[in-house]
C-alpha cells in the first residue's frame, strides 16, 4: 500500500528550471512526513544523476519508502542529447544493474517501462522485465504511455502492477480506451503531470519557469495560450 499521492522526482535533476540540492533534500523530506510514500525517478532523469541524489534518501528511509523506476531511453552523461529508445531484452537487463548500483539497493519496488518502442516485440521486453521479478530484482511491474491494446497484451505476458501516463485536465486522452482497460485489468493508474506540469498551482504564470525550462516547448505554456 502507498499514499494516494506520489511524488515525482524529475524536476530535481533538470527539464524545470535551475535546481537546488538543499532545497530537494527538504521536499523529498517533507514529503515523506506528510505521508507520501511512493517516490517516483528514472534512469534517465539527470542522465542517471536523479537516482544518486535520492540514494541517501532511500538508504536511511528504506523500510518506509516505495521506489520506483525507469527504462527506455539511451541518453547517457556522454551523449545527453541521444533520445532513442531501447527495448531489448539485453539493454533492460544491464539497465537494471546499473540503476541499483545508483539506487543503491538490492531491489526496486515497481520498475517501468518509460516508453516503448515497436521496433522490438512487447513479448520479448515484457518477458525480459518478468524475468528481473523472478530473479528477485524487482517486485512489481508497470508500464508507461501505452495503449489500451499493449497494456492487454503485456498483462497476459506478466502481472502489470501500474499504468503511468500524463492525465490532468490538460491531458485526457487516457480516458477514451486506457483508463477503462486498466479498470478492467485490475492496473492501477498513476497519472503523471497531475498539476498540468504546474499549470494549475499558479507557478506556470510567475517567473519562476525561465530560459531553459523545458515547459517553454510546450505549446500550453505559450504566452498566447496563457492569456
């Protein structure tokens, strides 16, 4: 059992603007004694560097804490710019490896596939993924910005614990077919940009987005569509 709200990592490590170490340790923190339980990273948040922040974290706060995290890109500290998406069963494996080396744990507790790619058959990714429960490495799957077609599909290859997609009111596509098969299944949704990626606390109209926030691409955050 986790909190009815996550908390998501992402903009500790970059897209959002300048970040601050102290300021993160604070929510992450924070966050825990208000009751969020599960915190949510990937591999390639900070090009691997989000999961060393949250190590210390994780370590002294183990037994209270669901962690969990991603695969799928190729970006790496040396080619940062690389967005390719790697499926793999040999890419998933040594993925793996390395973000528990980061994590530093024995085990992630729910470990997704951040995008998918159909270049490799969602068989061999899904089994591969399977495999690392079985070997003890991981204790619940889940999947990202599928369809209701590929959650189906990847639910009679391995139990598909969560579903995390963007959903907010900006955001509703999930409703139509991917909401309804999850219902079905039994996945339980983890909507990610809940807030509109801080449209709805207020913070999308001040100075805080500057140059370089990654928000600036999106056309919601235009200054035409802000008005």
């Amino acid at each position: 059992m986790v909190g009815a709200q996550g908390l998501g990592c992402m903009g500790i490590s970059e897209f959002y603007g300048a970040t601050d170490g102290g300021e993160s340790k604070a929510t992450l923190e924070q966050a825990l004694e208000l009751g969020i339980t599960m915190f949510d990273t990937a591999d390639m948040y900070g090009v691997g560097g989000n999961e060393e922040f949250l190590a210390p974290f994780i370590a002294a706060n183990r037994d209270r804490i669901v962690i969990a995290t991603k695969f799928g890109y190729t970006r790496t500290p040396e080619t940062p710019d690389d967005w390719r998406i790697d499926n793999r069963p040999e890419f998933i494996r040594a993925a793996m490896d390395r973000s528990l080396k980061r994590l530093g744990v024995d085990v992630i507790d729910l470990y997704y596939m951040h995008r998918r790619t159909a270049t490799v058959p969602l068989g061999e990714s899904v089994g591969a993924m399977a495999e690392l429960v079985r070997t003890g490495k991981v204790k619940w799957l889940g999947l990202s910005a599928v369809t209701a077609a590929e959650l189906r599909e990847a639910q009679e290859i391995h139990p598909i614990a969560a579903l995390q997609s963007e959903w907010s009111i900006f955001s509703r596509d999930i409703e139509a077919e991917v909401a309804p098969t999850a219902a079905e299944l039994g996945v339980t949704i983890v909507p990610y940009s809940p807030l509109g990626r801080g449209m709805l606390t207020g913070a999308a109209f001040t100075s805080l987005i500057t140059e370089g926030d990654a928000r600036l691409n999106f056309p919601r955050f235009s200054a035409e569509n802000r008005v």
